[in-house]
C-alpha cells in the first residue's frame, strides 16, 4: 500500500524529472538537426549523443529492472548510447561518436519520449522504491552534468564552424567588473573537515566527510581576468620554458598553443555561445588547460590552491546570484569573489578518493571512481554548471591538457610568501 507521503515523495519526483528533462531538449531549441551530428574533437560529443545517452540511462538501470512489462526501444541502443559502463555491456567507440548520423534526431527524439512515458508510469505508480528512487536521482543529476557538457561541446563545434554561429543569444559567461588589483586572504590551517556533509544530494567522489590538513596559505580574492592574462602572454609567458612543467612545455610547442582556447591571434576578439565577441577585459579568463594555469601562477609569483584550501575558503562565502532560467545560475559570492560558477577552477589536486571512499554497488560504481587515476581536480562549477549542483564540496576532474570546459584560475601562496 501506498502511504500519502510516499505520494507526494513521487509527485516532487516526476516533477523534477519533467523539468529536467524539457531543459535538455530548451537548450537545443536553436539547433538545427545537422548540428546535432557533428564531433568535432574525441573529447566532444554530438549533442544527438547526449539526448539519446542520458535516456539509455534511465532505460538501463532504472526502467529494465524497475517496471514490469518494459519494452526496450531499440536494442542496439544499449550498444550504441551505453558510454563507459563495461559491466553493463560493450559500446560504440567514444572517438567515433559522430559516425552516428542514425538513428537520425527525429528517432532519438521519440526514444526519449518512450522512456519518459514509461518513468512518469512507474513513478505515478508508485513502483520506484527506496534503491530505484535513489538511481532516478543519479540519473538525473547525471543529465544536469550532460547539460553543461552539451552546451561546452556544442560551442566547441560551432568554433570550428568558419560562419562562426551563435549557440544562444542569452548564455554566456556573466561579466564580473573587477577595478581592484589581485590580492589575497589569509586562509584556514589546522585539521579542517572537507567534504559533503550529508545534508541533500551528492556524488559519491563527495565522500566520505573526512578530516584534511591545511598548512600556512593565503588564496586569491578573487579569479584572474582576461587582462592580467594577457600581459602573461605579451611578456612572453608561452616562450619561456622556466614557468612550465615539462608535460606542458612539450603540450604546448606540440600543439602551437599561445593562447586560451577561443581567442583570436591579435589578442582581441574570443568565441562564445554567444558567437564573437570583444575580449573584456574585466572577465575570467577562461578555457586555459592546467598547464596553461600552473605556468601564469609561476609567473605571477604564486602557486595554484590546493582542492582543499578552496574548499574551506569557498565555503566561507555565501552563493548569491541572479537565474539565468529555471536551471542555470551565474553565482557571485557575497563579498565578489567568485568562487561559485563563473569558471570550473583548476586546483593544484591530483583527482583521487578520499579515505574510506566506497564506490557505489553494482554498475553504478564505475560512476566516478574508475576515474582517479592522471586527472586534476577542478572546483566551483562554471556559467553552465546547474544551480543546485554548485555546493563547496562538489569536484570535477579533467586532463591536464583540457581547454574546452570553462575553466579557469585562482592564485594561492605559501604563508611565508609575499
């Protein structure tokens, strides 16, 4: 029997999987179906790819084994839109994800629609239990993450385009006026708590809450603008081989790299959602790899902060923002600091688990955990970033030589260091 409250439980559910999941399709709304296609890199993928994935999601492990009587879609979608999970099966090679002009975006369309009319079923039915509850969650978290990975990869294609198209007229990264010179804040020491309290939603690479040692250290007011990025390059920043590490020196004259990934060669102009637009000069700079972040902080006689002094500074701070629409948020923090979602930030962290960490059971542990291995934890979520996931504890990871996420720096320094 189904208790009243159990009732409402399912009713908040569906709505916020009805939300969630129109916002994916509003934030394609100004695609057209050739766009859709398109991979432009093996680190992009098609946005066809990201519809169709996150409803393989939903399909896999909640509706297969969660209601009774479903009827698979297609069943070489299990094949074709399965993304990294090996224990559930094999998949189409990532790198060739744009080889997939079928199923065509009319069908994968109408795949989404079948499986959120059989979810609004199995939630209206009240079937989803205390595990599937849990899952639906994490797949809806997990297409809240394929959002901002659709509009970065999305914008990555378009660059590539010579017309040099808008995505959107009204996302991009917010303007932070900034007038005063960098300086920074004396930061937590001692043995501080990190991690996600317990208290809502969270990944699991959020956990456990474990105790972290935090030495003498003072951390950037606030983010590095285009500006002051700039004058790394006009002094010469990419021709110097004394501010790199050796991996970057060689990533950098292999791939010509002088600049953040979507400004032009006079320095002035940069690609955005929005198309081509002057450089500000007040902004974040962003679209740097690691590499590109760790030499400007050598140059500028400091050092990235660790993913735990970011956290405990972060957490000081209060998000307040203005929406961007239902999902989206572009926080500052009360004080204008900006640690909350203007750019991704690249920490000076190797991407590992923390203490006691536990993957999830089953398929779903392959999640976050087969991951902690050659990557850098970056923090703060970005201007696509969804607005509940922006917290002081979450973490993402990339390579170290990632440019196309809005990625970002802020400066620290070693206590003694002036």
């Amino acid at each position: 029997m189904v208790t009243h409250e159990a009732e409402i439980m399912a009713a908040a559910l569906s709505g916020r999987y009805r939300k969630i999941r129109a916002q994916s399709l509003a934030l394609t709304a100004g695609l057209q179906p050739e766009d859709t296609v398109v991979q432009s890199m093996p680190d992009v993928s098609p946005t066809k790819w990201h519809l169709a994935h996150v409803t393989w999601f939903f399909e896999r492990f909640v509706l297969e084994p969660g209601l009774r009587g479903y009827t698979r879609f297609d069943d070489q979608y299990h094949y074709l839109f399965n993304s990294y999970y090996y224990t559930a099966g094999q998949m189409h090679a990532r790198p060739k994800r744009g080889l997939l002009s079928r199923p065509t975006l009319a069908r994968v369309l109408d795949y989404r629609s079948h499986v959120d009319t059989a979810m609004q079923q199995m939630l209206q039915s009240g079937a989803s239990d205390e595990h599937f509850t849990q899952v639906i969650n994490i797949g809806l978290n997990h297409e809240q993450q394929h959002q901002e990975l659709l509009l970065t990869d999305i914008k990555h294609v378009f660059s590539c385009n010579p017309l040099r198209p808008p995505v959107s007229q009204t996302l991009n990264v917010a303007v932070t006026k900034i007038a005063a010179a960098y300086a920074y804040s004396t930061g937590e020491k001692g043995i501080h708590l990190v991690g996600h309290c317990g208290d809502g939603f969270s990944f699991d690479n959020e956990t456990p809450r474990h105790d972290a040692l935090l030495h003498d250290h003072r951390i950037g007011d606030r983010l590095v603008t285009n500006s002051e990025y700039r004058e790394f390059i006009l002094d010469g920043g990419y021709d110097t081989s004394e501010l790199w590490l050796s991996d970057g020196w060689a990533t950098i004259n292999e791939r010509g790299w002088r600049r953040p990934l979507y400004w032009d060669d006079a320095l002035e102009q940069e690609f955005t959602l929005r198309g081509d637009i002057e450089i500000d000069d007040n902004a974040p700079v962003c679209h740097v790899s690691f590499y590109e972040a760790d030499a400007y902080a050598r140059w500028a006689g400091a050092r990235l902060p660790t993913e735990f002094e970011w956290e405990i500074a972060a957490g000081k701070q209060r998000a307040d923002g203005n929406l961007m629409d239902s999902n989206y948020w572009h926080p500052v923090a009360s004080d204008g600091t900006q640690y909350f979602g203007d750019v991704w930030e690249w920490t000076s962290s190797s991407y590992a688990s923390y203490p006691g960490f536990k993957p999830l059971d089953g398929t779903l542990g392959e999640y976050n955990g087969k991951f902690m291995c050659n990557q850098m934890t970056v923090r703060g979520g970005s201007c696509v970033t969804a607005r509940d996931h922006i917290r002081a504890s979450y973490r993402s990871f990339f390579y170290p030589d990632a440019r196309w996420q809005f990625l970002g720096i802020r400066l620290a320094k070693d206590g003694h260091d002036r």
